[in-house]
C-alpha cells in the first residue's frame, strides 16, 4: 500500500503507524507532498485492521432524508444543494414503483439513495462506483436498514457486468468531468448491458441533453427527456 499526503500531514501519518504498529516506511518526497510505503499483509494483522470499522464515523459527514429513508454521507463525496434536492428526488421519482424480479445494475450512485430504493422495491441490485467511499457507504446504508445488495469497484463503469451479465435496468448519472464524448461512449456502452426490453434511466444536466442525444440518433433510436426537475433532466434509453 503506498500512502501520498501533504508533507504537514506526514508526522500525523508516522504517528499513527507507529501506535499501531504498522510497517511504515516513507519511499519518496517532493516540496509538497510525502509518499510512504505500508506492507499490507503485516498491516491486516494489526490491530488497527480489526478496529477499521470503528474509523467509518471518520468520514460521516450529516445526514440526509431520501424517500423516507435516513443515509449517511461521506466527507469526501462532494455532492451540492441542487442534486439532494432536485436531482436524486426527480430520480427516484421515475423508478419503478415495483421492481421484484428486476436485476438493475447503478452506476455512479454515491451513497445509495438509488441502489437502496430499489432494493427496498424488491429488485436485485448491484451498484458499481469507482469512488471507494461511494461503495463502502451504499454498503453501510443497506446494513442499517436492512437491505440487500452487491457493490463492485470499477475504474470504467460499464466493466460492472460481466460478460453474460443483462440487466432489465440501469440506472447512472452522467459526469461533467468525463466530458460528452466519454458520456457517449458511457451511453452506449451500456445498451448493451440491457436484457431484451430492458432500459436506462440517465440523471443528467439539463444543458448536456442536446449535446448527448444528437450524435446518438446514429446508433438507432436516441434517448428521449423522461422528466425534468430544475437544472436536472432524466434520460430513457430503450433501444
């Protein structure tokens, strides 16, 4: 395991290795940053592996109230006044309201509030991320009220599925930092992922619409505006 902080952190960093007994050696340094270098097999029979449960209130950062069901966000998962509450409740408005039988696969769905809504309707769901914290919180909400479902960890969303895995629905927000063309691609990668008469349902801003909707009118019927909320819009995509 390789650790980068900034180097005012690094004597914070050394200290808690050294409470914990962790195998820690720094490996690099620049004007700003310091690396360190943790074995990880030495460190999982630390204590402090058997305590990593007890650091998850680290991160908690307040609380939110989707779909009458409390969650907890993480520190780190930036997330702005209008996508709690225009954005998830204009998502979670267009969902199935029955889901048994339905294997939905979410991608990119930060703490939850979609992968648990949809469990709670009866769906098999996986929620794929490439955040950590995104996954280790669906994770961490599901076990406090109850529900089932499987997380995986992705660099490239639609790597989610397997090969022979289709999915009577999908559900993902686009970003704006991956940029239209790998939105695209995103969009139509997934169609592939849907089971015959499946569907994907993308939260998107309502500016990028046009700009994602055009070019894919190519590859067959493109996906049309399901519902609008403030500066959000729902895409479906039943090819």
């Amino acid at each position: 395991m390789r650790i980068v902080v900034i180097r005012d952190l690094g004597p914070i960093v050394e200290r808690i290795a050294a409470e914990a007994a962790l195998p820690l050696r720094e490996v690099a340094r620049s004007t700003r940053h310091r690396v360190f270098s943790c074995t990880p097999l030495e460190a999982a029979a630390s204590p402090a592996a058997a305590e990593r449960e007890a650091h998850e209130p680290l991160y908690a950062r307040d609380e939110v109230s989707l779909d009458g069901r409390a969650l907890a966000r993480p520190h780190d998962l930036g997330e702005d006044a209008a996508h709690l509450h225009e954005a998830l409740p204009l998502l979670l408005d267009v969902l199935p309201r029955q889901a048994a039988g339905v294997r939905a696969l979410v991608l990119r769905g930060g703490y939850g509030a979609v992968a648990l809504t949809l469990a709670a309707r009866g769906a098999e769901v996986i929620a794929a991320d490439r955040d950590l914290l995104a996954t280790t919180f669906t994770r961490r909400n599901a076990e406090r009220h109850g529900l089932s479902l499987t997380t995986r960890e992705v660099a490239w969303l639609p790597d989610a599925a397997g090969p022979d895995e289709r999915f009577d629905l999908v559900v993902a927000e686009t970003s704006d930092a991956a940029g239209p063309e790998a939105t695209r691609r995103e969009l139509t990668t997934v169609r592939k992922l849907l089971a015959p008469g499946g569907q994907a349902l993308w939260l998107t801003r309502t500016k990028h619409v046009a700009d994602l909707v055009g070019p894919l009118e190519q590859h067959g019927r493109p996906p049309r505006a399901l519902a609008s909320r403030g500066a959000y819009t729902v895409l479906r995509d039943a090819p």
